[in-house]
C-alpha cells in the first residue's frame, strides 16, 4: 500500500475507531443485570437520579468501564513495547516463551 495513502486515512480511522468506542461506551452504561433506561443515563449523571440509578452507574458499571479501558491501553502498550524491543512487526508473547506454560521436571 502506498505510505502517503495510509498516513491520509489514518484520522479517519482513529475517528472511527474512538466513535466506537464511546458507542460502546454509552452500551455498556444502558444494559446489564440491572437495567438503567437510556433515557434515564443523562439525567441521573446530571443529579436526578434515583438512588438505585445512581449506585448502579457510579458504583458498578463507570468502575467497571474505566477498569476496561486502562486494561486495554496496558495491553495495546504492552504489545507495542514486545513489537518495538524485537524490531517484529508481527512479534507475539511466544517469541520471549510467555506462552510456554510451567516447565515440569
């Protein structure tokens, strides 16, 4: 593929891909165990909210999103490191023998 090709759809990618993101976002805030209306979301991040709206989406599920998020930039760095240390661009964690499991005697 041509550089200059892939350099100008790169911010339509990263456009793309972050308005998934909050898509997913605004999903998982709306659906689980217990269920918060989608209308009812702005209202309760505003202050007015029931309790149970507000333990569900403050207590349960923005934990719960933010946890998501740090764990997946930790590993997106993580794979990027093991990429730049190796000089591989198709590098994986079997190339240091992470994968290889106990080793029994």
């Amino acid at each position: 593929m041509n550089r200059s090709l892939s350099l100008r759809n790169q911010p339509v990618v990263i456009a793309i891909l972050v308005i998934l993101t909050l898509l997913t976002i605004v999903a998982s805030l709306g659906l689980g165990y217990s269920s918060v209306s989608f209308g009812r979301i702005i209202p309760t991040f505003l202050g007015h909210g029931t309790f149970k709206e507000d333990f569900i989406l403050f207590s349960v599920r923005m934990p719960r999103i933010a946890i998501t998020l740090l764990a997946g930039m930790a590993l997106a760095l993580s794979g990027a490191i093991l990429q730049g240390v190796t000089r591989n661009d198709l590098a994986d964690p079997g190339i240091v023998g992470i994968n290889a499991g106990p080793v029994s005697a």
